[in-house]
C-alpha cells in the first residue's frame, strides 16, 4: 500500500492543511482580542500549547475514522461502496480555501488597516501635546516612553525599593535603544501613586507611551506585569506577565526591555557602537544587587541618615562583588552629595576626598560605565572646582549614554565658563529628558537672568517653585529676579515672607539695599555677614555689587574661595557682579577658581 495514496484517500492531508491554518487564524485574533481585555499572558501561550498538542490526534482521528451517511465510523469498517471520501474531500477543499481566504483577509486587513491606524493614532507627525507651563515646546515623538515606578502587588512597602529598581533597570536599558526618547526617574517616578490618567502623565512628561505595571516577590520566584500603553487614550500597545525564578532576574530585564523596545520598533544597539551600560554585578551576585538597590533607595532619599544607610548598603554590594564598579560609583556619588549639602569644613573636604577614592575605583574597573563618568563629573564640579575636567567627564557620559543628568552637568560646566548660550541650549536638552527636574529649572532660571532674559527667568523659577513649593533656594531666585527688574518692594516683602533660615537671610539682604531705609539695608547686610560661616560669602560678595561697592565684592569672593563655597560657579554668569568683568581682579578670581580658560566668555553687560 502506497502511504502517501492512502493519507490522501483518508484526507489526513487535507486535514493537516485545515487545521494549521485554522489554529493560524485562532493565534493571531487571540493575540489582538486579549491585550484588550487585558488577559494574562498564561492565555495566550496556554491557547498556542493547546493548538500545538491537538495537531497529532487530529491527524490520528483523520487516519482511523471516516465520517459516512451513517455517521463516524472506522475505516476499517467502511467498504468501497459506503464511503464518501471524495465527497468529503471536496468539502474539506472548500473548508481550507473559505479559512485560508478569512485568515489572508485578516492579515490585510491588520496590515493596511489596523496597523497605519494604530501608528496615526499613536503619534501624528505633526501633533504638539500641551506641554507644562513655561516648557520648551516639544513635538511628542512616536518612539517615546516613560517608565513609572512599578506597583508593588500585595502592597508591601518593604519590597518598595526592588520594584524601584527593576524600573530603573528598565530606563537604563531603554535609554540605549537608539531613537528612542526615554523620560529620566527623576520625572516619571514624580507619578508614584498618582490619580491622573495617562493622557495627563503623557502631556506632562511629553512622551506618547507610558511602561507602567507591578512586581512581587514570593519566596524564590519573581512575578512582573508590565504593560506598555498609548499615553492619548490608554490603549494597552502589549502587555505581558513573567513568572520566573529570581535566579534569572537579570535574563527577564533583559526579556522585558527587548519586548517594549520590539513595541516601538526600536533597534538596539551593534555591539560595537557603544558599551552596554546597567546596574549589575559583574559576578552576577543576586546578593550584590540587592544590596546596591536598597542603597539606590536610600540615597534618593537625600537626608544625611538616608545617605548613611545608603552608604552601608553599597560597601555591603562591594564586599559581595569588589569588582562591582556600579556599587563603587553609587557609594561615591553618595559621598559627595552628602558633603556638599550637609557637612561643612574639614568635614566636607574629608567627605569629597572619599568620593574621589570611590569613583576612581569605579572608573579603573569599568572606564565606558556612563554612570561613573557622570559622577566623575559631579565631584569635579562640586567638590574640587576642576570644571573643565568635570565638562570632559559630563561629555563621555553622555556620549556612552545620553541622559539628563549629563546635559546638565555639562550645562553646569558651560555656565561657569561664562558660556550662558550653549549652557541655556544644554538645559533644555536635559529638560527634554527631565522635564520635572526643579533643580534644572533652578539653575535655567539663573542662567536666564544673568543674559538680561528676566520674563524667562521669572517663568522658569515659578516652573521651579510649582515642582518643589516653597523651596527656599527656588524662593530666594524668585526675589532676586524681582530685585533685578526693579522691583525691590515687592521683592522686599517677599523676602520677609520666607521661612527663617539663610536663604531668607540672602533674599531679605539683597532686596532691602535699594529700599527708603537705609539703616535697614545695613542691618540686613549686618545679619548676613554673621552668618557667613553657614557658607553665605559668595552671596555676600553679591549683596556688595548691588551696592557699588567693588573692594569689598572682591575681598568676599577671596574669602568665598578660601572657603570653596560652591555659589562661585555662579561668577562668569552673575547679572549683580557682571559690571566687574573688566576689573583686572574680576580675571583673576576668575582664574583662580578655574573658570577663565579656552571656551570661557565674559557674560554680556547689564543695564
């Protein structure tokens, strides 16, 4: 018997043909219809492994029974005269052209219809969102996403700082899909818990995709949800869940980011084109990392008990993994942001010595890491007045991973060289990235008024303000501003207004020296200079060049320097002492702090 004959008189061949094409059409409506309902993924593969097991019966089930008049029946028991096979055959013939003709129908219909719909619908080329108040305006693109932070299932807060970091985890990796504008922390984690809708959330942070979801830890297991939906109307684009061991966390980030990126038609990078940058250890220590994002927890929260359990946490990743040039990076950056904001003196200098050990290690163990080069950059430029190497350091970072961090840094840099164009340009290009970053709108701010730009200026302090209410160093910008434009009573009695502290002292000392009572800009002046030990000498040296008073400016900027007061990045770019920008000593200080060089420019006169 020919076997080949035979499959085809029983239509076993036909029946092969009907089902594959049949289960086709099942996969492909299953994968459209369940992302909408928002299905767990389990259906889905569950629908493919039913599919799959079912073909073989049914090729048995073709082979051994034949369907006659009389019903199913054994084949073998059908003789040549009852059997309708060739009628059943043509019936299957026509079964197969009627699926196959629904299953290329649907496939046009997904690809010339629903698919350039579902592009037009996620970013118009020409659609402008509304951005926040004072923004630069920015077309969304359509290769756009934020990452919020992750939900944490069953609501253990404990656990708060492992979801955080698989989001993190999950920017870092995004980041280096090229095309692909991905929204810094900072921003999308401003959205924790939030009640707004995602068109709300798109429009803030100016993205047309949002990656949100949840994660929970059970035992030895990890369960992830995450969900990549279109910011406009909150149409889920995927959505998939994991249930994986913990073991192969790392292959599941991984997974996660390769699948949104796949959403958004992103390429990742060739291997050659740029070092591949994330947060684990080199050993793959899961100990090691999780002691690295309790102290990333920590640390974000910037209090000096935060720091030191922030701190802790890293030597502990660092004993675990003495290669782990990321944990070497963050207790670093830890250092030096604890020195520069709450320790004073000897105290700080110990404080960025330490931080300079720390990132030097990091750096010898991994030279391309962007992090590291960013931190670099940020003891440079905080703890030891080297900006033009902070600058380089800020430029690497941002060539191996462009994020907004590094703008601003290298912002920071320009603007004190006196580069107040390019220092403007670098700012807005981190606000692209971090667009609810206070402090990159601090520091716009000041670099607008420094050019004259005061209206600008106002906007972007209020911008500011609205992200951080009532921040004193956001409050005393705003009086200084109003100072500027002339308007010292306001700026007076806005001063008054502030919280005590030496930011008040500041503000209440620069706006009452063009005020009607003398006596009381001296006293204010007085009270300023007494607290000059707090770290006030570059604001002093201000407070003397709204007075006219050059000696005593250049006598306070000495003593700023004697100090290393770090309000002296602000000289170059300073609207109060810019009219000494041709005094010979004006030059020097300018030289001595490292500020005066190639790319340096004297910022323009004021009125």
């Amino acid at each position: 018997m020919n076997l080949l004959a035979e499959l085809k008189r029983r239509n076993v061949i036909r029946m092969a043909g009907l089902y594959l094409v049949a289960a086709w059409l099942v996969v492909q409506v299953a994968g459209t219809l369940l992302p909408m309902f928002d299905a767990p993924a389990w259906i889905a593969r569950a629908i493919v492994v039913a599919l799959a097991i079912g073909f073989v019966p049914a090729l048995v089930f073709a082979w051994i029974f034949e369907l006659t008049p009389a019903g199913l029946r054994r084949d073998a028991d059908v003789t040549p005269e009852d059997s309708i096979t060739p009628r059943t055959a043509r019936r299957m013939d026509r079964a197969i052209i009627v699926v196959l003709l629904a299953a290329l129908g649907y496939f046009a219909f997904d690809k010339f219809v629903s698919a350039p719909h579902r592009e037009a619908v996620i970013a118009p080329p020409a659609t402008v969102v509304e951005a926040p108040a004072n923004a630069p305006p920015a077309a969304v693109q359509v290769k756009s996403v934020a990452v919020l932070p992750l939900s944490i299932e069953g609501g253990d807060r404990d656990e708060q700082y492992f979801s955080d970091g698989l989001a993190d985890n999950l920017i870092t990796a995004l980041s280096q899909f090229p095309g692909l504008k991905v929204i810094s922390r900072n921003s999308a984690f401003q959205f924790r818990d939030t009640h707004e809708d995602s068109a709300a959330i798109g429009r803030k942070l100016g993205v047309a995709h949002l990656l949100e979801g949840s994660v929970r830890r059970l035992g030895d297991s990890v369960r992830i949800h995450a969900t990549l939906v279109l910011a406009a109307d909150g149409s889920t684009v995927w959505s998939q869940r994991y249930d994986r061991a913990y073991t192969d966390l790392f292959r599941l980030q991984d997974e996660i980011a390769a699948a949104v990126a796949s959403a958004l038609k992103a390429k990742l990078l060739e291997p050659a084109a740029a070092a591949v940058q994330d947060d684990r250890p080199p050993s793959g220590d899961l100990a090691a990392y999780n002691a690295y994002l309790q102290g990333a927890f920590e640390a974000n929260t910037a209090s000096p008990e935060a720091y030191a359990r922030a701190m802790a946490f890293f030597r502990v990743a660092i004993q675990r993994d003495p290669r782990y040039a990321q944990a070497w990076a963050a207790l670093a950056n830890a250092k030096a942001l604890n020195a520069a904001l709450f320790l004073h003196g000897d105290a700080t200098r110990a404080g960025v010595v330490e931080a300079r050990e720390a990132i030097d290690r990091a750096l010898a163990l991994a030279p391309d890491s962007a992090f590291a080069r960013a931190v670099d950059a940020g003891v440079m430029m905080n703890g030891e007045f080297r900006y033009a190497d902070a600058e380089r350091a800020a430029q690497r970072s941002v060539e191996l991973a462009p994020t907004a961090y590094g703008y601003y840094t290298i912002g920071l840099a320009r603007f004190a060289f006196g580069d107040v164009d390019e220092a403007d340009h670098l700012f807005r290009q981190a606000l692209e990235l971090d667009p609810l970053s206070a402090q990159t709108w601090f520091w716009l701010s000041i670099n607008l008024a420094g050019q004259g730009r005061l209206d600008e200026a106002r906007a972007a302090i209020e911008r500011n303000l609205e992200l951080r209410p009532g921040n004193a160093p956001g409050t005393a910008q705003r009086v200084l501003v109003q100072v500027l434009a002339g308007q010292s009573t306001d700026a007076y009695a806005a001063a008054l207004a502030m919280p005590a502290g030496n930011w008040r002292d500041i503000a209440v000392a620069m706006a009452a020296q063009h005020g009607a009572d003398a006596a009381e800009a001296e006293r204010t002046l007085a009270a300023l200079i007494a607290s000059a030990a707090d770290g006030s000498a570059y604001q002093i040296a201000e407070v003397y060049a709204h007075r006219g008073e050059p000696a005593q400016v250049f006598a306070w900027l000495e003593r700023a320097w004697a100090q290393r007061d770090p309000g002296l990045r602000r000289l170059r770019g300073d609207p109060f002492i810019a009219r000494y920008r041709d005094d010979p000593r004006f030059a020097a200080i300018s030289r001595t702090i490292g500020v005066l060089g190639p790319g340096s420019a004297a910022p323009a006169a004021q009125p």
